[in-house]
C-alpha cells in the first residue's frame, strides 16, 4: 500500500526529517517536503518487503537514504544503499526500489534545465 502526504512542511520551522516520516507495517509512506513547478523534495519511508513499482521520470532524480538499507535498480543494474548514501537516477532511465530491509530516503527532483 502506498500512503502520500502532498502537504508542504510548514516553512521557517525546524524539524526532524527522520520524526516526520514513519514507517507503518506493509506500506510505503511519502510525504512532501516542498514542492514547486521547477522540482520536489520528498520523504519516503518503506516497510520490508514493499516495493515502488518500476517507472520513468523525465527528470534526474537525486535520492539519498536516510535510514535503514535500499535495493534500487537503474536500467538493470542493483544497487545496494545504506544510510548516508546518495545515488542520481538519471533521467530516462527506468528504475525501482525493493525493500528487502526498512528504509527511509529523500528524493530530490530538478525540473528547470531540460527546456533545451
């Protein structure tokens, strides 16, 4: 199950990033940090065993795991994330996560620079 929160954090007010996302059992828990036309920053928690279903984006897509251990794949290649590592999904590229353990990450997306 996948929960998604598309509030913004309340600007100038301090928070703590790993507080703010929980992990609820079998799911997969998104929330908006900020979110504007040119990019987002989003929380994302995932329980073990869930999975994000492959897809695409039109844009790169830096993320960075802030708790636990991910297993995402780019364009068939795995990789392993442990917490404090940050990987950029290049745009185009397909990809997905599985969970083999409980992890939390940011995603961080920059829309402006692909008018070329």
């Amino acid at each position: 199950m996948e929960i998604m929160d598309n509030y913004e954090l309340e600007k100038s007010k301090s928070h703590v990033i790993l507080e703010i996302i929980k992990y609820l059992p079998n799911s997969v828990v998104s929330k908006t940090i900020i979110k504007k036309n040119t990019g987002n920053i989003t929380a994302s928690s995932f329980d073990a065993g869930e999975e994000l279903a492959e897809k695409t984006s039109p844009f790169d897509n830096y993320i960075q795991i802030i708790d636990g251990e991910a297993v995402l794949t780019i364009a068939d290649i795995i990789f392993k994330l442990y917490n404090g590592d940050g990987i950029i999904i290049p745009a185009h590229s397909s990809h997905f996560f599985n969970a083999i353990k409980q992890f939390k990450m940011l995603s961080t997306v920059i829309k402006s620079g692909y008018e070329v």
